[in-house]
C-alpha cells in the first residue's frame, strides 16, 4: 500500500518504520499542508499534525479522493463537517483519539462499568489524564472518549475542565515531563474508591493501530472507529 503520512512529528515518525515493516510504502512526509500533487497518488493518508491545520489536511485529502485514517486530537467541533466532506466524495474517514488496542479495550470496559456504577448513587466519578508537557490540547482527545462513554451510559449530561457543577462529569489534565499518556477513571464513595488505569509505556501501541486501521479502510465505503476496525 502507498501510504502518505501528512504530519511527520513523533507519531509520523514511528508510523513511518512501522509500515515499512509491515511491508508498505511511503510515498509523502509532510510537515506542511498537503496537496494533490505532494500526496503522490497514495492509497491512504494517516494524519498526526496539530489542532489547527487537521481540518484543511483532513479535507484536502477527500477532496482528492484519499482515503484518511486521522489521530490528531483537539479539533472535533469540526468533525460533523469532515464526516460529510467523506460522504460527499466518496472516501471513507476514520478518527480515532486513540489507536492502541490497550485504550480501545479500556474504552469498553469503561462503558460497562459505567453502566453498572449508574444503578449506585453513592460513588460518584471522575477522570484524570496525564501527558507530557508538548500537548497542545487539554483535556485529551482520550479522556473526552471515556467521558462520552460515561455519559451514554448515566445521568452525567455534559464533562467538563476541573470545576464541575451537578451532572457534569470533570476531567482533571495534568502535563508532566515525557509522558506518552496516561488516563484514569475513579469512581469514590464515602468509604472507597474503584479506579480503571491505562498506561501507554510509549507511542508503539498508537502508531501500529493506525497502520493496522489503514489497512483495514481501504477498500471500505463510509465514515469508521475504532470499533469497526476491531470488531468490538
Ligand atoms: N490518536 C492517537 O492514538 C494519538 C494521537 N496523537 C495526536 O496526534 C497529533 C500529533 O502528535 P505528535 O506526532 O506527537 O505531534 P508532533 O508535534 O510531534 O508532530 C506534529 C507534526 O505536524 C507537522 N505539521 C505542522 N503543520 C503542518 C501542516 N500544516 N500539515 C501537516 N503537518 C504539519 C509538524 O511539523 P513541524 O515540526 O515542522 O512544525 C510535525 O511534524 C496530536 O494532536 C496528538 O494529540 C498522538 C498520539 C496518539
Ligand atoms: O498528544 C498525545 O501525545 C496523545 N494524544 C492522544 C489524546 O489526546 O488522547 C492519544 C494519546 O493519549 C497521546
């Protein structure tokens, strides 16, 4: 597969050695905005920039017909809009804002726990992410994935940044050293406290999720998660 790898920082980098062992081509690097002829006739663009250019990135790639597996994180209030630019040409789009099988596994677990956590009023639950001192966005793309589990599936109506008032679910972000991403859900009660951990040791588990995402997108029509890509 040609694969172009539209952001080239600390995740494109490792994409890059992955899918070359996994047998695939990379035919574009880049650390600027993508265009018909800098993508290069790739099969799939796996997209790790920043908040603010993933839209035009994102976009530009569908408009050219290239399939696009995205992990930048911090640019969602534009996703509906992305979703349809996907519909609209034909090309199918995946975000993820995690990739590791580790998180997609948490995620489920997270959401049964939620569900089961809703029948008792005496615990109440938070969330707490931690990641290194580079991240442009807080609370982390992760985190606001486990908080809309949670939602689903209780009385929370809405997360929310540290302070909460009733109903809302609060996310704690905290930016330390290298951490590659840590998140944590609590539920405490008076007298103790349940809580569901993941730790990423490093960025190996996200970078090989997305090459295995591409893989699957290819020849799909529509707009995926995660979930479709792992069967869960
Ligand atoms: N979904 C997941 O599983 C994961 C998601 N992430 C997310 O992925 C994103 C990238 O993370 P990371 O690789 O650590 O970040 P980095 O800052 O290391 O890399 C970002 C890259 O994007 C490049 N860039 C800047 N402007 C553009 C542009 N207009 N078009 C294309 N590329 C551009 C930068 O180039 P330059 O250096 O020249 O500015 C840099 O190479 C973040 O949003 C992060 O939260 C991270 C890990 C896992
Ligand atoms: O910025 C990062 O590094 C990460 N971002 C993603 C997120 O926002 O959840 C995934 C991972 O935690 C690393």
């Amino acid at each position: 597969m040609k694969i172009a790898l539209v952001g080239y920082g600390k995740m494109g980098r490792i994409i890059d050695e992955i899918s070359q062992n996994r047998g695939h081509e990379i035919v574009a690097r880049l650390r600027e905005t993508p265009t018909a002829e800098n993508l290069n006739n790739a099969d799939v663009a796996i997209e790790f920039s920043n908040p603010e250019v993933a839209f035009e990135n994102i976009k530009t790639c569908l408009e050219n017909k290239i399939p696009v597996i995205c992990g930048t994180t911090g640019w969602l209030d534009k996703k509906p809009e992305i979703e349809k630019i996907a519909l609209e040409n034909n090309t199918p789009f995946l975000y993820g804002s995690n990739f590791s099988l580790g998180v997609n596994l948490f995620f489920a677990l997270n959401e049964n726990l939620a569900k089961m956590m809703n029948k008792f009023s005496e615990y109440n639950c938070q969330l707490e992410e931690i990641h290194h001192i580079h991240k442009l966005d807080a609370p982390s793309g992760t985190a606001i994935s486990l908080a809309e589990g949670i939602i689903q599936n209780s009385n929370f109506e809405a997360w929310k940044l540290e302070e909460t008032k009733e109903k809302e679910l609060g996310i704690f972000a905290i930016r330390e050293n290298e951490v590659p991403g840590t998140h944590s859900v609590f539920y405490r009660s008076e007298v103790d406290e349940i809580e569901i951990k993941h730790t990423a040791y490093n960025r190996n588990g996200f970078a090989l999720g997305a090459v295995i995402a591409s893989e699957w997108i290819v020849d799909k029509k529509g707009v995926f998660t995660m979930k479709d890509v792992l069967g869960l």
